[in-house]
C-alpha cells in the first residue's frame, strides 16, 4: 500500500488552473521524482500536499487514511515536512531556532539554549561545514548556506514523508553527494521523498521512479531507469531538446577590455581579484560555497563597501570604494542577483514594471510612463524569454520561481546593458527554459555584449564560457581558456588552494 496517493486533484486560482486531475503514488522507502517544466504545477501540488494550499476536487490519502490538511502545522503532525525552493527561514532567528522550530527543549518554560544548540550542531554535522554555527543569526548567512539550514530544519522534524523542491539549487557539488547520502539513509529507515529538480543528472542519481507533470496535469509515470534523458524532456515539455548549449561565434576583436577589475577586496570574504571583460567574452567563474563569488560582485556593483580596489569601465578609472549601483547602471553595467526574491525583483510590482525597471526611458517622455509603450516592450521581452503569465501587467510575485527568474534575464535584455554581470542566472530553471536563457545569453555576448557568469553548475559554465577562474577563500585564480580546464582541475584548484 502507498504511504502517499493522490487521485484526481485539481486547483484552480480565479481563472488559471494550476492543476487538473494530478495522479500520484509514492511508496514508502522510495525517491519519487517530480519532473516538469516550470509553471507546471510543481511547487502548487507540494503546497497541496503539505497543507500550504488546500485542493478543489480530489482525493489525498495518507497511509490508507483520508487527509486533508487545513495547515501546515497539521501536515507537519501528521509527518509531512516540505523543503522550500524559496527558502521560508526566519532571518532574525538563530540556526539552531530555526532547525528546530516548533521542537525547542525547555526546562520550566524557558528554552534550554544549550541543549538547543547541541541539537543543532549534530544535525548541522551531517553537512561538515564548521562555519555555520548554531548560534548565527539566519539573516547574515549566504544562500546556499541558508539552503543546508532549511534541509536540516526538515531532517529534525523526523518526518514520514519529505518534500524537496530544488534542495540542490544553491549547493556546490560536495554538498549535494552529502545531501544524496542523507536521503539514501532516510531511504533505508522507510521514508518517502518526493523530490523536484531540474537537473537530469541528479533526478537518475537518487530517484527510483517518476511523474511528470504538464500544463498542470500528470502525464507519464515510470521507473526512471527505464527511460532516456530525450524521453523525459520530450515528456516535459512536449517536444525535444537538441542542443541545450548553443554554438559560439567569435570574440569581437577589439583594442581594449570593457571592463578591468584591479586587486578588488572586501574584507572579510573578498580578499583579492582581478580580472579583465572583453567585448563578445563569457568569463566562468567557479568555486565553492563561501568562497567569495558573489561578495566580489556586490563589492564590484558598490552594494557592499570595497576596502580595496580600481575598476575601470570604457576607460573610465574609479575607486572601488566610490563606485555605486547606480553610477554602473549610467556606465552600462546590468546586473542579476542570486537572491532573486530577496533583491532581484519587486514582487509586488508587475511584469512589464520590473522588465522596464532599469531603463523607463525608453518607454517615457518628460518624466511620465506611457504605459501602452511599457506593455508592448515587456510582451516583446517576455516572448523572446518564453515567461508564462497571464499578461504582462500580472503581478511577479505570483509566478513560479522560475517564470520570476525568466523576468530578471527579460529585465537585462531591454535594459541593453553592455556589460553583464549573472550571478546564478539559470537557479531554478527547467531544461527548456534553460535552453532559452543560454541562447539569449550566447546572443547577447554575440552581438558584442562582455558577460561574467558565476555558477556553481559546471556543465554550465564548459558549455558558455571563452575563459574560466576560480575563486578560492577570497582569492581569484587567473582566467585561463576554457580549453585550458577540466572539471577535475576546476576541484583541484578550488580545494587545494584552500589547503593551502
């Protein structure tokens, strides 16, 4: 008997219908694999399934018994924990508070901290990343950090059943073999685990079967050794995936870089970088979590104070430490965040708002938006990104969290940005989607665009990038021709320089 079955369910909100007629079965001891394109219906069932969302019409059954949870509470009773792709942490809370919420030890009303703590630490142990300490506040931890925290807190709550939706987005590759690990251990003690992800590779490493789902309804289930990569894709998104990087042109020949970044720091997490951008180059860069990646871009861009450091742009030489967003934004410079929810986008705000964002003027006259011009530039952006919405003027906090990131690529392609500066751009993102980002990306750096790239997913960065470096504890290796790297030198330089 399954431990978890769903039959028929369907939701509607107001005129979209998010699911229609979803079949679902998973055994208990298994990894079922929740597959489908984004927008597809995906997060909304886990929201179902976790009491987070309730369903129209259908039927939910939890070993044999009927269930219907009201809350989330009630499904986390009843042994049912969901891991976020947006992660619903409490920022001003410690790790430990946050790991075991709801599960505090107390002694005559008061939380025993110490007995808190120590909990936390054995569960933090699993991950071996001595830096995150039971007692750090959430809200000053990175992402990726934030993401083995939000898996922790679903391992202390000794669930029945767990609902992983992108657990891996944020982490390096180490972490998620100690993730896999982690669940092929929870496997063995009978627990099911349904668990989304856009990445093939990992779906065949820790899956025993799957369901797609299309358009809001389930449309294939099988064992996952028993079908090809070609035959998932064409299942999600209803027709093949060739090429899922494109073919390169050649770097424009110019005289000068666009861009040169000089002994760039900010201490603690950025200790030294620089590099070079050249007109139609993609430059990598690699490293683990923690190593400075993205502090280098916010030091860089001026949202973080630089202690150290020249940047020229065109020519023009400045300070790191007078640099600023907006003075980047004048010179050409566009920029993609990895905290997509947290600084990426306005939620509240809709389509066409946040497409238009970093370059009203093309749709304005004397200070005023002509809203008509606004709404004909972001239908343009959002077809040439393939974003599914109702209508441009749909409110971005109301779509998946991978149409949101599609909107922060769209924003970058009609702000015309000379240089562009992507930190994680394709996190969250199904196969098809992704396929669309990196050609617009490789059009982009075709048409003369210089483009810098951070990503923790190496068959991304061999497949786009011209030149690749690597950041190692705060410290920039020099860029070498992608031809130059294998994803064997990539490790050895990110972990045995940190050895040293």
């Amino acid at each position: 008997m399954p431990i978890l079955e769903l039959s028929g369910i369907s939701k509607r909100f107001g005129h979209t219908v998010a699911l229609e007629r979803v079949d679902l079965s998973l055994q208990a001891g298994e990894v079922l694999a929740l597959i489908g394109e984004n927008g597809a219906g995906k997060s909304t069932l886990m929201n179902v399934i976790s009491g987070a969302v309730r369903f129209d019409s259908g039927s939910i059954t939890l070993e044999g018994e009927r269930y219907k949870p009201v809350s989330q509470l009630e499904a986390r009773r009843n042994g049912i924990a969901l891991i976020h792709q947006e992660l619903s942490l409490a920022p001003h809370l410690t790790v430990a508070e946050n790991i075991l919420l709801g599960s505090e030890p107390a002694r005559f009303g008061w939380i025993n901290r110490p007995e808190l703590n120590r909990r936390a630490l054995e569960i933090l142990a699993t991950f071996h990343h001595p830096e995150i300490r039971p007692e750090t506040f959430v809200g000053k931890l990175s992402n990726a950090a934030k993401q083995i925290v939000e898996i922790c807190r679903a391992i202390a709550s000794n669930a029945r059943i767990i609902l992983m939706d992108e657990p891996t987005s944020s982490l390096q590759r180490g972490d998620v073999e100690q993730l896999f690990r982690v669940i092929r251990v929870l496997k063995a003690g009978g627990i099911g685990i349904i668990y989304i992800s856009h990445f093939l590779e990992e779906v065949r490493e820790i899956a025993d079967s799957f369901t797609v789902v299309r358009d809001g309804r389930s449309v294939a289930v099988g064992r996952i050794g028993e079908v090809s990569d070609s035959e998932l894709v064409a299942k999600m998104s209803g027709r093949p995936v060739e090429d899922l990087f494109p073919k390169r042109g050649k770097m424009n020949g110019r005289d000068k870089p666009v861009m040169q970044v000089k002994h760039l720091a900010a201490q603690p997490a950025l200790g030294d970088a620089s590099f070079e951008l050249w007109p139609g180059e993609i430059l990598g860069i690699a490293g683990l979590i923690g190593a400075g990646r993205s502090e280098m871009l916010r030091a860089l861009l001026g949202i973080d104070r630089a202690s150290d450091g020249t940047v020229i742009v065109d020519g023009q030489s400045f300070s790191a430490s007078e640099v600023s967003p907006g003075l980047l934004l004048r010179l050409g410079v566009g920029y993609l965040s990895e905290d997509r929810k947290g600084e990426g986008l306005a939620l509240p705000l809709s389509i066409a708002d946040n497409i238009t964002l970093t370059r009203f003027s093309s749709c304005s006259r004397l200070g005023w938006l002509d809203l008509n011009q606004q709404l004909e530039q972001a239908e343009c952006a959002i077809e040439t990104i393939g974003v599914r919405s109702e209508n441009a003027m749909q409110q971005v906090g109301d779509l998946s969290g991978g149409n949101q990131q599609k909107v922060a690529v769209a924003r970058l392609v009609h702000q015309q940005a000379k240089i562009l500066l992507l930190d994680e751009p394709t996190r969250g993102i199904d196969i098809g989607s992704r396929e669309r980002i990196y050609k617009t990306i490789a059009d982009l750096a075709d048409s003369g665009r210089a483009v810098l790239l951070i990503s923790s997913y190496l068959p991304e960065l061999f497949g786009m990038c011209n030149h690749l470096a690597v950041m190692t504890r705060g410290r920039l290796s020099e860029a070498r021709p992608i031809s130059k790297w294998t994803p064997e030198l990539v490790l050895q330089e990110a972990i045995g320089s940190a050895r040293n």
